[in-house]
C-alpha cells in the first residue's frame, strides 16, 4: 500500500492509512485513503460540525427563507457572513440570521416556549417572508426539545407559512459531511412534492449541489435558459423554499456537487425515476460536455454545441494566454470536497498546472476515488489533514500556489506560498468558460505578484537588486516564454468586467415555445 | 428627553452581536505564549472561531477541539479530552498550558472536565511527560451564559489564578487589557513607557500583528508567558482597563493577593486616557512626563478641528462590547456628537448599575437610549420602521449591511472588522486612539459627504 | 496480443478516470449499473447498433456513452482499425476493469451501505 508516513503523526497510528501517494503502476484498488471517519482528538483537523454543514453550507444558501437556528447564539453567528453565496433578491439570506438565543434556563426547563415565541418574532419582522428553516444545534438536541412539533404546531396557526426543520446537531458525524446528509433526507422527506410547479418548457431540470458562489448558479442558469430549459429549482445556491418542493416533477436531476447533495439526487432517482446526470460545471472541456449531455438528454444538442461554439471563441484565447504562462507550476489542490476533483484534471488540461496534491477536510472515500482518479502519478492525497501535517506537505512538495480555505491561506501566507480561496473564490464566479478564465487570471497574479517575490529577499543578508524599482506580472512571468507566445496576436489577457452577474439578472431569453404537451415525465 | 436604559424586548436575536462564551476564552487563549487551548465541544466551536480570528487578523491562530461525535455526545466525551491532551502533547513538544475550554454541548452532558484535568495531572502528565511542565487549566464556557465577553473575563480570571503565586513584590504594574486589537496594546505599552512605568501586558497581544518573514513562520501567538502570568501575585497594582473582560482577574488578584486595583475607565477619547494616566500616577508614584502632555496636545489639536465644525450634534448609534461601547459614547459626547443609541450585546445583569451608565441616565439631556441585551435587529428596526435617523454608525463589520442598505457612513470598531484592511493595527485608546478615531470618523462623513453631494463643497476651505 | 489490449483498456480507463463522473456513484449497486449501462451503450454506439434510450435512465446512460464513444474515436486513432468484434472485446475488456477498479475491487468502504 502506497501509504504516505508523515512525520508529525507518526505518534499517532491512527493516521497511518489517511494520505497516499498514487505511484507507478497503481490505482484506485491500491492507493486509496481511509476517510470520513472521526477525527483524532487534539490533532488540529481543520473539519467543522454537522450543523454547519447543514445550516451553512446547504441550508443558508436557499435565498427566501428565515434561516433560523435554535440554541445558544454562537452557532448561528460563527457561521454568518463567512461565505458568499450570492442571490438575486438583495442578497436576504447573507444578511439576516436568527438564534432563539437559548440561556441556562432554557436548558434546565426546556426551550419549545422560547422557540415558538421566536418563530412568531421573525415572521412579524420581516411581513414579506413567509418561509422558515429551523436548525437544530447540540444543545437543543441534547436538551430534547421537539423542534418538529412547534414547527406543526405554528403552521397550524398561520396557514400562510411554511417551515422546514432540519436536525442535524453538530457532533452528529465526523464532519460538516454528515449535516449534509442530514439536510438532504430532511428535505426530501419533508418537502419535496409538496407543491406543483408551474412548467413552462420541454425541458425541465433541477440544478443541485450548486450553492452560487460569487455567481456560479447564474452563470449556469444563463446557460440553460439559452437552451431552453426551465431550471425547475436550484439545490440551494440562489434557490428558493417553493421551488426546491417541486423537485420530484423535473425530467433530469443536474448534479455538481456530490459531496453534498448526491443524497437527494439518489432519493429522487429512487422515488421518482428521475435519473441523475453528473456534471462539471469547470473547464473547458468538461464543461462544454457537461453541456452537451444536458443538451442530448432533451434532444437539443445543438442549442449546446451553438453555447460551446460561441463561449469557446470568445473566451478560449485570454484562457490560452494564461495557460501559456502557468505551465508546470505546481498546485496544491487543498479545498473543503468536490472541487478537488472539479479542478483536478481540468486545470491540468486548460492551464497546464500540475496537481501534487489533494486533501479534503470533510470528504469520504469516494470523493478521493475521483480525486485521486483525477490526478497524474506521484500526487499526495491527505483526507482530514492537520495542521502539522500540512505544514509538512508544503515543506515537501514546494507548491507555487495553494488553493484552500481562508485561514490556511494565511498559514501559506507566512510560508510565501500564494493562496486564492478554493471555497469563496478571490474574483469569481469561476464556473463557466469565462470564469474558468478567472480563475486562471487569479492564479496567475498571485503566482506573478511582485510583492510576493519581494518576501523571499532578507535585506539583511541578500544583494538587493538595484536594476529596477519596479516588476509587472508580466515582466516576471514572460522572462523564459518564447517569442512567438509574447508576440502572439491571439492571445490575450482577461478583457471582461470585474462585475459579470449583474449583467445576467436583466438579460432577455430566446423564446423557445414549448412542443409537448406540459406535464411531467 | 433623558437616558433610557431597557432589555430588549424580543425573546430572539436576529442579527447577533457578540457570539458565545467559547470564543472568548478561546480568544484569552491565543493571547499566552506556549499555549494551545482545546476547545472540549462540536469542530465547529473551534473551526469557526479560528476563521472569525483570520478574518480579522489576517493570521491563523492554533486551537484545537476534542472533537465531539455522537458516541460521545451520547456515553460522555471525557476521554476525548484526554486523548486530545496527549495527542497536542506529543505532537507541539513546546506547548506548556491548555486551557479546556467547555462549550454547550459538553456541558449539558455533564462532562466534569475539572475531573479529566485532575486525572491527567496524576495519571498522563506524571507517567508520559514527567519533567515536562504542562499546565492544564479548566475554563468553563457554557455558550447558553452570557456571551463571547463574558467568556473572555472567565477564561482571564482562570488562567490567572491557576498561574498567580506569591513571591517577591516585582515593582510592575499588571495591566489587563480586555479584548482589544495590537495596535491598542501598542498605544498602551507607550503610555507606560513614556511614563517609565514597568508593566506586565496581560493579554499581550501585539504580536498578532505578525510579520512575513524571510526565514517564514506560520502562525500567530501572544506573548503572554507563565512567568508574567505568575508574577501577577507579585505585582503593586493592577490596572483592568475593561470592567468586564478581566475586571474578575483583577478582583481575583486584590481578593487574593491584596493587590491595589483599579477598574477602568476603559481609556477610550482625551478624558478616559487622562484619568487613566492618573491613576497610573496613583499606583506607581510616577508623574505624567512633558512627552504626553505634548502627545494630548497633538490629540487635542486634530480634534478642536473637527469637534463643532463637523461633529457637533451628529446622530451616532454605537454597538458592540459593553466596555467599548461605552467608552466611545463617552468620546462622542466630548466630542459634542449625540450617541443617541447604544446597543450593548448580552445580558449582563451588572449593566444597569455599571456608574457609567447610571451617569449617562443622570446627565444626558437628549433622548438616547441604551438596550441590553440588544441584537442588530434593535438598530436596524429602528432605522426601517421606526424612524430614527443616524449621521453615523459604530460598530464592528456583522453590521455592515445595515451601513449599506440605510446609507449610513460607518466606522468599523472592535471585534471583528474584517471588512476594512488593517484595522487591527490603529488603536483606540489612549491619545493616539483619540486622533485616529476622531479622524477615521470625520473622514468617513466626509466621503459620505462627497458620495452623497451632501454640501461636499464645504470641505473646499476647511 | 494480449498486451496489446490490456494496453488499449488502460488507455480507455484513463480517459474515463480522468474526465468522467459517471463511474463513482456512491453505492455498489448503482456502480453496477452505470458501469453496465454506459459502457454497454458505449459499445453499441462503437459497433453501429441499435441503442435503447426510450425511458429516462436509458436515455441518461446513453447521454454519457455518446461522449464517452466520441472521446474515444478522437482520442484513440487505433480505435478505428478494430472490427466489431475486437471492439466488444475491448468493450467487454474495459467493462470489466471498471467493475474491478470501481466496485469489486475498490477499497470505498461506503460502497455496501445499505442507505443513501
């Protein structure tokens, strides 16, 4: 077995079996980690809990909706305004958030008094809402308090509201990976098929595991608009309450993130014989046969190929451009799940940047099965890093860039690594062949920035180079490129503006009317 | 037209704040030298916490969890804790203290982490680490009591006892911070030194304002080590210059040890500093030296500029940290601003009958009102509903939103700021605090001014 | 020979490990039929023949084998030179280490979960 030793954790057996590196002649029945398992106490794992994998993650991002949390008020502020999932109405659910703000009281006599009281307040002060999640958090899963019932009994009362009750504490799994589990049952048992859509094309789909990060929601639902199709709901990025309980009347369930949402695509599959489609919604390549799938299913293959065509054209030069001048740098691909193998490959492909390593803090085995697939020979895939041993990966493999969370990007900081934020991106949206050149426009000014090279000079003992008081990106990344390629009259850099949402939310569509009779599969 | 001091009247929060007791302690944590605390609870009382602290420094802070599953959350987690211990032990060979810090789910289970500490120290630390010195420190956090502040005054008073021991009187003062940024622990430390006065920082935080160093260093910690923390016993005085984080540390030491204390006031604008200096005066014998006389002549000559020209009479809703909120108040009123709503964000039932408060009830002749208790919804219901008109909000940046949808300038102050660069670095206390406000302030209305072309011309010949 | 085609299949199964999701549903049984599924109609696609794709999930496998069969003309010139039966070999070749990489051979642990 192609087991990776650190040394930091050679003190601790358990962590034997959780990093590989996949080497010559190896695969997937050789070099696989363990994964999802719970984490070893004092390690400094980077994971969080199952409530904010529910409520944070998944729940937050549906656009319409009271998100209300029922505990003490830290669960519910640690995971405010530390995302961006974006919406179209202003923004409601980043803005607001509720705890029912549970004291010692509470705890010794019960809080389902508290928590209707609350439930009434947040209605009365936002009139125009009229839809709820209730979170469920280690204390008021201890304590026992029936959340499901006060949520009966209040829509009893008020006909007009509608609340969805999510019970997913946070010590329940290893990881934020086990609220999104729990999210994605709750929702389809509680609430998908409980309210008939309006269908309005032959072509009708659900958009799921996509959270609308910086726009990415958009950007794809631009997409499928063009083609025709009603995206019936998206699950949950930009997503709304009513819409996602429509789910069951969809033809085809579009997925991108598995990690936290092939739960309810396989319930649907199963209750509803709605098939599963999985999709890259990054790259080039991949996300032009993402396309192209969406568009055979419906018979419309031409609609895509006519997308592919156009963005192709217009975005695959400034792409090439990049690509040119990120060739062989070295990654460290250290997000939270999917996109380690969202990116792995396509980055590879579109420009030319070598993965030497994957992790993932919250992932299961099947998410590094398609990582470490993903990957060329010789990378370093770590499930639930620590801190030490990532510290350690970074000594080892001397990445020109990280891709990770906030905070570790601060660690690399300090190591003159160069970070861009794999969960909230730096200018995003990344999805889509203008933002997959985005992204590659993000990676290679963090890679080219003069102050970045300015950390590795110690004034105090190195020459100090005195030919010039000032670098481009340019003048850096060019030094060793050909002249044909600085030369070239093809390509070129990034020409699209630094807001590319706005733009999609006032854009008319093709009429495409509809053919067969409208009803559902 | 008077002072009204209430609760909220909402059972709920929207818009929260302060967050709960574990980041406090978790916060006191960070600031001590040779110290990783383990935060005994679900991953995410950690992991959140971490990333609230990198959003406001632009640091990573070490902390680590027992991380709390559902067997354990089911049978007791206790053993956890001991694994936890003996996992950062052997792996952070330089670790000397770990505070365990409770959280809500731990303690509603009844997880008796004096007992594990008790347990570690006769069993773990004497077989494996024998010779090491390691000082486990239980801190009991609740998150359903009080509030991140709270959790901070808790885990400050905890670690301070545990550490405090009587030996030779040192000639240093003990200064407690309170939950402030480096730039404040900067402007401090310069009092002291200007007055040659010797101090023990507590919680020296300064250092969080790291550096990118050529030989690298990955993370951020304070300089608060166990001699100082030891030496507190030893001290002629301590000065808390926040009554509720860290005014129980210092109420410990004089209880204890009868070490002369002085609570407050939290030295934020001219007036505050003075009396601060004063009763460094007091404590030590010192005289205030000609240096910062001139220093508070600089201060008082940037704001004379702006007081009754720009400030005078604006409107200012403040929230936050009890002990920060009151303080600006009190500086805006100097400044002839009307504070006319401050937001304190927990429920501390000693707030009615804090003097300054009761002295705002007393004197103030406008209409203001204090809510405790409050949440963001206070503030933002009133500008929306109720028809309360604002020339100015402070406040940290969970509120930011509110600044935006009701365009109301904004000067982001205390914990967190994390969506304006550098922040952390400028103080609010002491003289340079004063300037730095005053100016951050009368800038902020000034770009409103410009924004709004709301007679942007005036600042032709000011 | 031999050689040959074991050749051919890694070929193939790196191009689906590297640019395909299909393979990785999370349960051994939906393994099963997505393996059985795609590849099947992949090979049909190869060879010419007739494809069912009438109901939805047909209709979804035969989504991805159309790309899959695509991808593999233009990728793997040989591929061309082979008759229909060097092609159901190969096909039957692929489909079999698919199933070992994936399911019968794979160390996912969640793979015989009886839950979603």
């Amino acid at each position: 077995m192609p087991y990776h030793k650190f040394k930091c954790s050679e003190c601790i057996p358990e962590r034997e079996k959780h990093a590989v590196i996949k080497g010559p002649g190896e695969d997937l029945t050789s070099a696989l980690p363990l994964g999802y398992l719970n984490t070893i106490p004092g390690s400094i794992s980077e994971r969080g809990c199952a409530y904010c994998g529910a409520k944070h993650v998944i729940g937050t991002p549906m656009k319409d909706v009271i998100h209300m949390s029922h505990g003490p008020v830290g669960c519910t502020y640690d995971t405010w305004q530390t995302k961006r999932y974006i919406s179209d109405n202003d923004n409601f659910q980043l803005k607001y958030t509720y705890a029912t703000d549970m004291k010692e009281k509470h705890i010794i006599f019960g809080a389902e008094k508290l928590l209707k009281q609350n439930i009434i307040e947040a209605f009365k002060a936002f009139p125009t809402i009229k839809r709820m999640t209730l979170y469920q958090t280690c204390a008021s899963a201890l304590i026992g308090d029936d959340i499901n019932a006060i949520a009966a009994e209040v829509m009893e009362e008020m006909p007009e509201v509608d609340i969805f009750v999510c019970n997913s504490p946070g010590f329940g799994g290893p990881s934020q990976s086990g609220g999104h589990h729990k999210i994605n049952i709750a929702w389809i048992n509680q609430k998908v098929g409980n309210v008939e859509p309006k269908i309005t094309s032959d072509y009708v789909i659900n958009y799921v595991g996509e959270y609308n990060i910086q726009g990415d929601q958009e950007v794809m639902v631009d997409y499928f608009r063009r083609m025709g199709i009603q995206v019936l709901s998206t699950f949950t990025g930009n997503g709304s309450y009513d819409d996602l309980r429509s789910m069951h009347r969809a033809h085809l369930n579009v997925l991108e993130c598995a990690r936290s949402a092939e739960y309810i695509c396989n319930e649907l599959k199963v209750r509803y014989g709605t098939p599963r489609l999985d999709i890259d919604g990054f790259g080039f390549e991949a996300l032009g046969t993402s396309l192209r799938k969406v568009g055979l299913f419906f018979g419309i293959e031409d609609r895509a190929q006519a997308i592919i065509d156009e963005e192709t054209a217009r975005w695959k030069p400034e792409m090439d451009w990049y690509k040119e001048r990120l060739q062989g740098k070295k990654v460290c691909l250290w997000p939270g799940g999917s996109k380690l193998w969202h990116w792995a490959h396509a980055i590879r492909e579109d420009m030319g940047v070598n993965v030497v390593s994957v992790y993932t803090k919250f992932g299961h085995q099947g998410d590094m099965e398609k990582g470490i697939a993903r990957c060329e020979e010789g990378a370093l895939a770590i499930d639930d890093p620590n801190e030490l041993e990532a510290l350690e990966a970074l000594e080892m493999l001397k990445p020109d860039i990280i891709f990770t969370g906030k905070r570790p990007g601060e660690v690399a900081k300090k190591l003159r690594v160069p970070y861009l934020n794999a969960h909230a991106y730096h200018n995003g949206p990344y999805k889509g062949f203008e933002g997959w050149v985005r992204f590659a426009r993000d990676i290679y000014n963090a890679i080219y920035s003069p102050i970045h090279q300015l950390s590795f000079v110690d004034i105090s003992k190195d020459e100090i180079p005195d030919q010039t008081s000032f670098l481009t990106q340019k003048m850096i990344s060019d030094v060793n490129l050909s002249e044909e390629v600085t030369a070239s009259k093809e390509l070129r850099e990034y020409t699209g503006n630094y807001d590319t949402i706005t733009p999609l939310r006032n854009k008319t569509y093709p009429d495409f009317p509809a053919e067969k009779k409208l009803s559902a599969v | 037209m008077q002072c009204e001091v209430k609760n909220k009247e909402r059972a709920g929060v929207i818009n929260p704040i302060l967050t709960c007791q574990p980041c406090g302690a978790q916060y006191a944590s960070i600031g001590i030298k040779e110290c990783i605390g383990i935060v005994h609870g679900g991953q995410g009382c950690v992991m959140f916490v971490r990333l609230l602290f990198s959003q406001h420094f632009k640091e990573s802070f070490e902390l680590a969890s027992s991380s709390l599953h559902e067997d354990g959350a089911v049978f007791g987690a206790t053993h956890r804790v001991e694994e936890a211990v003996d996992v950062l032990l052997m792996r952070y060979p330089h670790v000397k203290v770990i505070p365990i810090i409770s959280t809500c789910s731990t303690e509603v289970i009844g997880d008796d982490i004096d007992g594990v500490v008790l347990k570690l120290n006769n069993g773990l630390l004497k077989e494996k680490y024998a010779g090491r010195e390691v000082h486990l420190i239980p801190i009991h956090s609740p998150s359903f009591k009080g509030s991140m502040v709270s959790g901070y005054d808790v885990a400050v008073k905890d670690i301070v006892s545990h550490f405090a021991k009587k030996d030779k009187p040192n000639g240093k003062i003990n200064l407690i911070t309170g939950w402030v940024n480096p730039g404040d622990v900067t402007a401090i430390k310069h009092l002291l030194s200007e007055m040659q006065v010797d101090a023990t920082v507590l919680f020296e935080i300064e250092s969080f304002d790291s550096p990118l160093m050529p030989d690298g260093n990955s993370v951020s910690y304070g300089n608060t080590t166990i001699a100082d923390l030891t030496e507190t016993a030893d001290a002629l005085g301590t000065i808390a210059l926040n009554r509720y984080e860290g005014g129980q540390a210092a109420k410990y030491l004089e209880n204890e040890f009868d070490i002369p204390t002085i609570i407050g006031p939290t030295p934020i604008g001219i007036r505050n500093t003075d009396i601060f200096l004063q009763n460094v005066k007091k404590m030590t014998g010192k005289p205030i030296p000609a240096s910062l006389v001139r220093e508070r002549g600089i201060a008082l000559d940037a704001l004379t500029d702006l007081t009754h020209m720009f400030f005078a009479d604006k409107k200012v809703a403040i929230y936050g940290n009890a002990d920060l909120v009151i303080g600006l108040a009190e500086f805006c009123l100097d400044l002839e601003m009307k504070p006319v709503l401050l937001l304190l964000g927990d429920d501390n039932t000693s707030y009615p009958n804090d003097p300054r408060i009761k002295a705002l009830q007393e004197k103030v002749s406008f209409e203001m009102e204090v809510i405790m208790n409050a949440d963001l919804w206070e503030l933002e219901n009133r500008i929306k509903n109720e028809g309360l008109e604002l020339d100015l909000i402070l406040g940290h940046s969970k509120g930011r939103f509110i600044s935006i949808d009701y365009n109301i300038p904004m000067v982001r102050v205390g914990f967190p700021t994390y969506d304006r660069a550098g922040l952390y670095r400028h103080p609010v206390v002491g003289y340079a605090g004063a300037t730095w406000l005053g100016e951050e302030m009368a800038n902020t209305l000034f770009t409103d001014m410009e924004y709004k072309k709301n007679k942007e011309w005036v600042l032709n010949v000011w | 020979m031999e050689d040959m085609m074991k050749d051919r299949v890694e070929q193939l199964v790196d191009y689906i490990m590297k640019n395909c999701l299909w393979q990785f549903h999370s349960r051994a049984w939906d393994r099963e039929k997505q393996n059985e599924g795609i590849l099947t109609k992949t090979m049909q696609i190869l060879c010419e023949e007739p494809v069912e794709k009438e109901t939805p999930m047909d209709k979804v496998y035969w989504v991805d084998a159309v790309c899959l069969a695509d991808a593999f003309k233009k990728r793997y010139s040989w591929l061309a030179a082979l008759d229909k039966g060097e092609i159901k070999l190969l096909m039957q070749g692929l489909k079999e280490r698919m199933d070992y990489l994936t399911i019968t051979g794979s160390l996912n642990a969640e793979l015989t979960d009886p839950h979603y």
